[in-house]
C-alpha cells in the first residue's frame, strides 16, 4: 500500500508468494507527519525508553530481479470461490450465531451445516432449547457437546489469579476461549 492506502502490489491469494514493489518512501514519511496518531504512539514508545531504528537489509536480502507483473494485480477470487463446502457453526442460542447459521444455511445448503452447542456451567435451558429449535428450524444437524470439564481445567489452572475475588462475569466469559 502507498501513503494514500491504495494498494500498490498484490500477492497471489493463499498461496505462498514474494512481492516486489516500490513506494515513495519521502511521500510515505510525509503523509505520516500529519497522521496524530503516529505522533501520539512515538511519544509513548519515548516515555517507555523503547527506540526503534531503521532496518536495512543487507545486500543477500535485496532483490535481484523482479517477477513480471502478470498484467497488474492478480484477480481477485469471488466471493463463491472463497465458500467452503460445508461449516461447523457454534450455536449459542443468541442472535450473532443464529444469524451466523442463516447465512450459512443460505449459501451452503441446510445439509452442510452442523450446529453445535457446548454448554458450561453458565448455559441457561433456554439457551440450549433456543439454539436446537433455530437447528431444527433451519434443517441442521444439532450436536450438544459440553465444555464443563474444559471450563473446569481453565478455572484451576488460573484459580491463583483469581485466589481472593468474587466469581464475576470474567469467570462466565472464560467459556467463550
């Protein structure tokens, strides 16, 4: 990307590959000058002693040659080129998965799509009713497949974090790692 944020050169898409480009390095340090944002960062690193030099490749690291460029930016893949064939979905019961699972249901088709609960000790019955009903609604395959042992073993192994608090809501959103 240049100064401007446009794009100046594209590698092949999920494919290993090497870009050369250049960019007007002068433009680039004079868009950054009015950007506050850097100004704000580069106080910050100063007050914490954090320096930051330039690096310079040496010569072994420099390109000797550049690839042709294939006629400009390679194509853009559609967005039904990207779709895999099938999704494994966590339904929570909520709105961001049970919508999650209609777009999946739309582009993919009711039979590749499995719909997985995993319940701890935070689940409500409502939740778990809520997530097989939008299964059943929409054609999926519904599996329940508890996290209770899972949640158990983060809990103790950060039990001396937490020695001394009151449960809260940090405990009910270590089910979501």
């Amino acid at each position: 990307m240049d100064q401007s944020g446009s794009i100046v050169a594209r590698g092949r898409a999920f494919e290993e590959d090497l870009v050369v480009a250049d960019i007007d390095a002068d433009a680039v340090a004079r868009a950054r000058l009015h950007d506050t944002r850097r100004r704000r960062a580069r106080r910050l690193l100063e007050r914490r002693g954090v320096t930051v030099d330039r690096v310079v490749l040496s010569a072994r690291y420099r390109a000797t040659h550049r690839r042709p460029a294939h006629g400009g930016l390679p194509a853009v893949p559609s967005p039904l080129d990207e779709v895999y064939r099938a999704l494994v979905l966590g339904l929570s019961g909520g709105i961001d998965s049970s919508l999650s699972a209609v777009l999946a249901v739309d582009a993919l088709g009711a039979e590749n799509v499995v719909g997985v609960f995993m319940p701890s000790p935070y689940s409500s019955d409502e939740s778990r009713e809520d997530a097989q009903a939008l299964a059943q609604n929409l054609g999926v395959r519904f599996l329940t497949l508890p996290i209770t042992p899972i949640f158990q073993a983060y809990t103790s192994a950060l039990a001396p974090v937490f020695k001394g608090r009151q449960p809260d809501v940090t405990e009910e959103n270590l089910q979501a790692r």
